[in-house]
C-alpha cells in the first residue's frame, strides 16, 4: 500500500510540473534553423521575440506554456528574414530624375527631357543613364 501511495504522489508531482513561459509556440512547421549544419526542426518557443528552443513540436509542447500557439500547418518558417529592404531616399531621388534607360540616340534623350520637364516644370533636369 505505501508503494502505491508513493508512486502516486510522485506520478501526480511529475504530471503538476510547471512549464516554463513563452510568448509563442510555433509547432507543426517546417524551420529552417541556418545553423552549422543547416538542420530543420519542427517547432519554435518564443519569449521577448527571442528563440528560447526549438525541437520537436511534442518536446516543446511538453516543456513551454505559451500565451500564443501557432500551427504553422507544415508552412516554412526562415530565420532573420525581417527586413523590408526598401530605399526609400534612392526611390525619392529616382523620382526626380529623367529615366534615360534604353535610350539609343540623342534626339530620343531629348524627348524624354523634353517629356519630363513639360510634366514637371523643374528649374533644373536631372538625368539617369545607367548601365545594362
């Protein structure tokens, strides 16, 4: 009879263990983790928008409470992929300048000059001739 009670005290202690917190469990994906030897994994537990694990969606399960689950539903997650890449200040400055590509003679330069200023109405014209 002790070991009985012995055993469920200590079954029902081991069931009660608290998880740790996380902001998001990712599971069911498909993560590309870009480590040394480009390994995947199938889960992500995320806390103050770091990484805390990843592994297998039943390890993280197991050990994570999370605020937020998310079932990538086998999608592709890829690290690092958070910036939006624009040049703004370079499109702005475009904007204000004679596109010149594929111009092949000086009159058709100047019509596009000519176009660009009738529409504009600059003080000064600015050209771009890039390379192709």
């Amino acid at each position: 009879m002790k070991k009985i009670l012995f055993f469920s005290i200590l079954i029902a202690l081991v069931s009660c263990q608290k998880k740790e917190p996380a902001d998001v469990l990712v599971y069911n994906a498909n993560v590309y983790t870009v480590d040394g030897r480009f390994s995947k994994a199938e889960a992500i537990a995320i806390k103050d928008g770091k990484f805390l694990e990843i592994g297998t969606t039943q390890e993280l399960k197991s050990k994570y409470s999370a605020n937020d689950e998310v079932n990538a539903e086998g999608n592709t997650v890829l690290p690092g992929l958070i910036d939006a890449h624009c040049h703004f200040y370079n499109l702005g400055l475009a904007q204000n300048r004679v596109d010149l590509m594929g111009t092949r003679s000086l009159s058709e330069v100047l019509l596009k000059v000519k176009e660009f200023q009738d529409a504009r109405k600059t003080s000064f014209v600015i050209g771009r001739l890039g390379s192709k």
